[in-house]
C-alpha cells in the first residue's frame, strides 16, 4: 500500500495501513460521540444535536464540491481519512504537510478541545448547582 508522508509517498504494510485506518476511525468514533455530548447538553435536543453534528462535519465537503477552498475548515476536512491517507488532500489544500501524522494530531486535539468544554461545562453546572452562602439567614448564630 502506498501512504502520503511529507510531500511524498511511501510503501507500507497491508497490517500497518488498517492498523492505521482503524486508529483514525476510533478517534473520530470518539469525536462524534463527544461533539454529540457537548452538542446534547447544550441544546438538551437529540434531533437538533445529531443535524448540527452532521452539518458541522459536512460543511467543508460541500463547500470543496462548491468550488470554495477555506483554509481554516482544514482540521475538519480530515474526517475523510482516505484522502488523508493516499495525499489527495494534500493536493486539494495545497499543503504538503497535510500528512497522517497532522491528521491523526488534529483528531486528538479536537477530542481534547472538546473533553475540556465538557468539563468546564460541568464544573460550572456543579458549582452553580451546590452553590450556598456562607451564612443563611435564621441558621446559626441569630
């Protein structure tokens, strides 16, 4: 199999590629259940949480089909790992560096990025929640 590395294309093993593929796939399995999550507790929602998720991770597609090549929805466009993978994408955005090793990076980040929302999100809940005053009005020393 050939794999797009660095401007360039090298031969790997049948193993490593699936072993590859399947990395990719278990980070964007966790990204779409955390986006959904995030997205759940924000609109508290299962439709609207499953059409944003859905438009968000469709918008750069539709946008390349379009014609329109935006730079900043990169880190989505690497949902589609195969181009990733054969360097077809790197072609389209015209960047030499849009590797598996960036891809597999941007996954992660994004995983984080959402992990972290998650649990600000939570901790804010929580302290708003369990929030009392340190003293109650007709408790304690009155």
């Amino acid at each position: 199999m050939l794999l797009y590395q660095q401007g360039g294309v090298i031969a790997i093993s049948t193993t490593r590629y699936i072993l590859y593929m399947l990395i990719a796939m278990a980070l964007f399995a966790s990204l779409l259940l955390l986006a959904f999550i995030l997205v759940n507790t924000l609109t508290k929602n299962l439709y609207a949480s499953v059409l944003m998720i859905v438009l968000i991770f469709l918008i750069p597609t539709v946008l390349n089909f379009t014609g329109l090549h935006i730079g900043l929805l990169q880190p989505l466009s690497i949902i589609d790992i195969g181009p990733i993978l054969n360097g077809d994408a790197a072609s389209l955005y015209g960047n030499d560096a849009l590797d598996y090793k960036l891809a597999a990076f941007w996954l992660l980040v994004m995983n984080a990025g959402i992990l972290g929302a998650l649990f600000v999100g939570n901790k804010v809940k929580y302290r708003q929640r369990n929030a009392t005053p340190a003293f109650e009005a007709g408790k304690g020393g009155e």
